[in-house]
C-alpha cells in the first residue's frame, strides 16, 4: 500500500493522493512499521485554507478556473 511518514512534508501526501487516486493515506512510523495515523484529503485541504489564507477575498473561484 502506499504510505506516508510522519516526517513526510504535505506537498508529498498530497501528490500521492492525486497521483494515485486515493483521499487517504496511512502515516507510518519509519522506526516500527506500526500505523500512527492517517491523513486525508480534507486534512490537507484544512492545512492549506489555513497556511495559504484562502479565506480572503482574493482567493475567488474564478482565479482557478
């Protein structure tokens, strides 16, 4: 299956995601193999209405259609 680490940057999750065409991925510890967690697409569409501010006014559809 594919998954991430918790050291994985985001922008790597993502793609995954998109490339693979899932809307999750198991985060995995590199030191035991052992599940942690997971993350979603939704999680990182949080993380980027957070960090990017897409909350603002400039952020319209019509900028990325």
């Amino acid at each position: 299956p594919v998954t991430v680490t918790p050291g994985s940057h985001i922008e790597d999750a993502a793609r995954l995601m998109h490339d693979r065409k899932v809307r999750a991925l198991p985060v995995v510890s590199e030191e035991t193999g052992e599940v942690e967690g997971i993350i979603t697409e939704t999680d990182v569409l949080a993380f980027l209405i957070e960090v990017m501010g897409l909350d603002t006014e400039s952020a319209r559809l019509e900028l990325v259609l």
